[in-house]
C-alpha cells in the first residue's frame, strides 16, 4: 500500500535535479575516476515515440562513457526502458542507488 507521504508532489522542470540527483552529482564531482559528467546530457531514442533521458552520462579516466541512472525507487516502465537502451548502445549503463547513507552502483546487462 503507497501513502500520500510516498508518491512524489510533481515533476520537477527539465534539467532541474532532485535531491538524491543532486547527492550524486557531488559524488561524481569528487571521483578520481571521473573527469566529465552532464545531467540529463544524452536522449536515447528507443523506438518511434519512445525516447529516454538518462540522468547522468560519466566519462572515466579510460575515456570509457557510462551512463548512469540514480533512482531511489524503478517503476517497471524505467526498467524495461534502461534495458532496452543496455541491448541497443554499446555503452556501460549502471543504476545508482542510495541506501541509507551509501551508495550502491550496479551494472545493467552483461557489458564491462
């Protein structure tokens, strides 16, 4: 059962972070490992009507990129489109999640 206090009040504009995006960006920020990252950079197209906008896209080190998706809960309709674009696009696609005070990132598909 969902009560009110659960469910979000609105969307927030394009472009603008929630908290918990806000959280990871800092985190991204003071990564050795990155060296560029962009809210809401990149918009995948899917099928026809059907695109995705990621949270964050992460250039490593490497110059490997990486998309990121930072969610605190997935409905089923964000899952199946983040692994939709995981089959189609040869990049690292990963979720983060923050749970109790730490982050947890985990790669979706079988890339990396």
């Amino acid at each position: 059962m969902m009560r009110f206090k659960d469910t979000a009040l609105g969307r927030l504009k394009y472009g603008q972070m929630n908290r918990t995006e806000a959280k990871y960006a800092d985190k991204l920020a003071f990564d050795p490992e990155v060296v560029w990252f962009k809210f809401e950079g990149i918009r995948f197209r899917l099928a026809d009507n059907t695109n995705w906008t990621p949270d964050f896209a992460v250039m490593k080190k490497d110059r490997t990129l990486e998309i990121h998706e930072v969610k605190g809960f997935m409905r089923d309709a964000s899952n199946v489109r983040m692994k939709v674009a995981a089959e189609m696009f040869p990049f690292i696609f990963k979720i983060a999640r923050l749970k109790a005070g730490q982050w947890t990132v985990d790669t979706v598909g079988n890339k990396e």
